[in-house]
C-alpha cells in the first residue's frame, strides 16, 4: 500500500532523513518509533506532501506521491492524524468532523456521522459542544474521528497517546485495535515505543533520521537495544493482540 525507498529530506542545510526505506502492506499496523527529535515528524509531514524530500521516491497505491500537492495524497486516502490533534478549538465536534469529510459532499458526511458515533459514542454526546472543551483523550478521539470522515485507505497517527493518561492511552490503543479488526490499514508512529510495538504487526526503528532496525513488532520488543533504548529491562507485556 506505502512504500518508501530512500527517502531523505533536508531543512536547509541540515538533514533530518537520511535514505529512509520502509513498507506498509493492505491490513497491517505498521509503527515507527524513536525518541523525540528522531525525524518522525518530518517523515510524515513528507508523507503528506507538506515537506519535499531531497531524494527518494513515495509510493502509494503503486502511485509517486512525492511531488504530490497536501490536498491530492488526502483525496487518493492516505490520512494523517496530526500530534497534538489540532482541532478547531472555537468549532463544534460536529463541525469539527463535518470538516473531516466535506471533500465528499453533504451526502457523505450525512452517512459516516452514525459510523464515527458508534466508534465513539463520547462525541455523539458532545457533539454541540466546542472542541477546546473536549478532555485531552476526547480530542484525541475527535481527532482520529475526524480523519475517519476523509475515508482513509491508511490511517497514519502522529503520537496518538501524547499527553494523555495511561488509561485513557489503554482506550486509544484497543480504538487502534478495533479500527484495524474493522479492515483499516494504520502507520502509528510512537514515542511510546511500548505501546506501539504491543499492538502492531510489524515496526522500524528510528534513529536521528535513520532507520536502524525493523522487523516483526513482537520480535523487536524482546531485542537488547530496543528494551534498553526504549523499554527498559522490566517491561512486561500489557496488551493482548
């Protein structure tokens, strides 16, 4: 569905992906991790057509979408969950979705609604309610929610459980899970290198702009670097596939 092939990418003089490769197959969860200031970001802002690499190639749908326009990649239906969420705080949750599907028509929206208030009946309740009111894990919720409205082929997050409390994380990730279940392929990048790689199939490792280790999720979770790097010698499994 996704493959990047030696994707680099530059602020000026200063590289921040350095020859980048990795894949996402139809169905899978896919998770990147690494610590903060790793590249992850840049690499999907470049995803989503916000940054331009300096070499390698994107393909999505067996599609080049590295010179691809923002508002193209979100119609052909690679959609990103931003960090940080970035909602429209003085809009409504409905408003808030409405904008989320509004690149398909009245019709559209009218349909998915019922769908994403059954995936997340908190935003059903609240849904004449302005977002910047919203707890932290309902924002995260509308957030995702709202980029379910655009129809994605890949659901991407960006740090889905920044900021949030470890059991409103629990939620996030089984909501992960369920969309998965449900035939929704997802590229999930973490800091939380725990969680991803708990719920994932498959990972890659990132490492100040490179990828410097990958493989089944559930093998890297038991590798010495990853436990040192990222887990620590005392983690034990919380999530169950």
């Amino acid at each position: 569905m996704l493959r990047v092939k030696g994707l680099s990418v530059r602020y000026g003089t200063m590289q921040v992906l350095r020859r980048v490769s990795f894949h996402v197959s139809a169905d899978e969860i896919v998770a990147v991790i690494g610590a903060n200031g790793a590249g992850k970001s840049t690499l999907l802002r470049t995803l989503s057509g916000l940054h331009r690499p300096s070499e390698g190639e994107i393909r999505f749908m067996n599609t080049p979408i590295h010179r691809t326009a923002p508002e193209r990649i979100v119609r052909l239906g690679l959609i990103q969950v931003p960090e940080a969420r970035q909602l429209f705080p003085n809009m409504t949750v409905l408003e808030n979705l409405e904008l989320g599907g509004f690149i398909y028509g009245g019709k559209h929206v009218e349909i998915s609604l019922p769908q994403i208030y059954e995936i997340f009946p908190v935003l059903s309740d609240r849904r004449r309610q302005k977002a910047g009111t919203l707890s932290g894990g309902e924002q995260q919720m509308l957030s995702i929610g709202r980029a379910l409205m655009a129809k994605p082929r890949l659901l991407v997050l960006d740090e889905p459980s920044m900021g949030l409390a470890p059991l409103i994380v629990e939620e996030i990730y089984q909501t992960i899970q369920n969309l998965h279940r449900m035939g929704t392929t997802v590229l999930l990048v973490e800091q939380n290198a725990m969680g991803a790689l708990a719920i994932s199939d498959r990972a890659y490792v990132l490492e100040t702009g490179r990828v410097v280790l990958s493989g089944k999720a559930s093998d890297l979770m038991e590798h010495d670097d990853v436990q040192r790097a990222y887990l620590g010698r005392d983690y034990q499994h919380k999530w169950e596939r």
